[in-house]
C-alpha cells in the first residue's frame, strides 16, 4: 500500500484531549482481570488480546455481546446478567487502579503549559468516580465542563468511538469556555492521547493528531499494521476526515514518558 508524504507544517497544539482507561490509569488489566473471573465461571476464557482489542473503546453493551459471541457464551447468559456479574467485580478492583508511567508527569507539565484539556472517556460516570475516587489530585486537570463521557447525552446513542463525536464533542466544551475575543482552537490543533485502536480511528477522524500508546499485549497483535492504525483505516469506513499512512498525524509511544512537547510546539518551562 502507498504511504502519503508526511506533513511537518503542523500549528502548535493548542488543546490535549485524553481517553482515560489503559492510556492515564491501568484499568485495561483490571478489565481483563474482572472477565476472567467472570469467564472462568462460565467454563469460559481467558480473555486474549484477539477479543480485548476489539472491545477497547467501544460501549459497554456493544463490547459485552462481542465478548459473548466470541465465546460463545450468547445461550448461556444473557449481556445484562453478565453485566450485573462484572460489574460487582469490577467494583472492588478499580478502587486499585494507579496512574501509568509518564501521566502525572505529562499532566502537571501541560497545566504549567496552560494547555486547554478535556476527558474523552467510553467510560460512564458511576465507574469514573470509582476508578478516580482515590485519584482526584491527578484527575484534578480536568474540569467537569471539560469532560465527556460514555453516558453524555450529546453523543448520541451508537455514535460511539471510532466514530469522531467524543472527540469534536470535546473540543466544543473548550472552545465554549475560551475567553471573548480568543480564537477557537481548530481540530488539526488538537493533539488526541489513545491506547485503542477505536479510539485513535475516532480522533483521526475528527481531524485532529494522535498519540498512540498501546498496551504491550496489543502492540504486539498489531506487529506490521502500525501505518493502518495511526492512519485510522483500521475500523472499516466511517464518516469524518480519512488518513493516508505515513500522513505524520500519529506516533505511536511505549508509554507517556520524556513526552517530546517540542514537536508538538507545547513550550513547558523557561
């Protein structure tokens, strides 16, 4: 396949929009772990990176009857039962969860920076609370205005990632607090934070650059397709801006550390 001639003329980033679960917290394995639980009561299992990528990102109800079906489990119970049981799992483990390697730092340098931020999360907000209830100095960046979640009402139903609405949704919330007379910040300025494939499909194509940091276990299924990915032409067609590999709109990162604010014209510090 053709590669495009990378763009290097990019404007300064303007705004970070961040997912939250396996790119600022480790809630990915928690996941993992509360399934195999679940599964391992079903004679089911164990969850492998072929299903979990698929559900990363995505709804819970749409990733629960994926997870089902690749398991054969849709006659032996239905979503909302397994739901009930996961979620009493789910409960108690994410009460543990800890931020991942480089994010308080990358966090507290784009606040010095006065960068504009918002949370862009498939998560919904009773399990938000319980992932960051014990959190809420890291989580404090974020202002409530300026964060969108898997329940909010202005996605509308079925227009979850990878469709572009989380990520445009989040950047309305910041320009809609900008002060009078500051321009709007514009997509192809903002610089989208991902670990799933959804969700970097959803920010390329709401326009915007992408930071890629997947889990080792994905990086390793996905081994020679990395110009797909950060291109966003790994979920199908969809309606919004489409990528061209070797675009220069993403990088992929091992994790969140020694960020090169740099290259994105972020200027932290004298």
């Amino acid at each position: 396949m053709a590669t495009a001639t990378p763009k290097t003329d990019f404007p300064p980033v303007r705004a970070c929009l961040f997912d939250m679960d396996g790119l600022l917290i480790n809630t990915e394995d928690i996941y993992t772990l509360a399934h195999n639980i679940i599964l391992h009561t079903l004679n089911a299992g164990p969850m492998i990176w072929p299903i979990k990528m698929q559900l990363q990102g995505r709804p819970a109800s749409e990733a629960i009857s994926l997870l089902l079906s690749y398991f054969n489990l849709t006659d032996s119970i239905s979503a909302e039962e397994y739901t009930k049981k996961l979620h009493v799992v789910q409960e108690e483990e994410f009460k543990k969860s800890i931020p991942l390697p480089g994010v308080e730092k990358l966090l507290k340098d784009l606040k010095v920076a006065g960068m504009k931020i918002a949370l862009a999360t498939s998560s919904h907000k009773h399990h938000i609370e319980i992932k960051t209830a014990h959190l809420k100095d890291l989580f404090a960046v974020f202002e409530e205005r300026n964060r969108v979640l898997g329940d909010d009402t202005r996605i509308p139903k079925g227009r979850g990632k990878p469709n572009p609405d989380i990520y445009l949704v989040a950047l309305q919330t910041i320009n809609d607090s900008l002060p009078e007379g500051e321009p709007k910040i514009r997509p192809e300025e903002c610089l989208v934070f991902e670990d799933g494939v959804p969700g970097v499909v959803a920010g390329r194509r709401a326009g915007m650059r992408v930071v890629w940091v997947p889990h080792l276990g994905l990086a390793g299924e996905l081994m020679g397709k990395e110009g797909e990915v950060l291109a966003g032409l790994a979920e199908g067609e969809g309606d919004g801006v489409k990528g061209e590999i070797g675009d220069g709109w993403a990088e992929q990162r091992v994790n969140l550390e020694d960020f090169p604010y740099g290259k994105y014209g972020i200027v932290v510090g004298s």
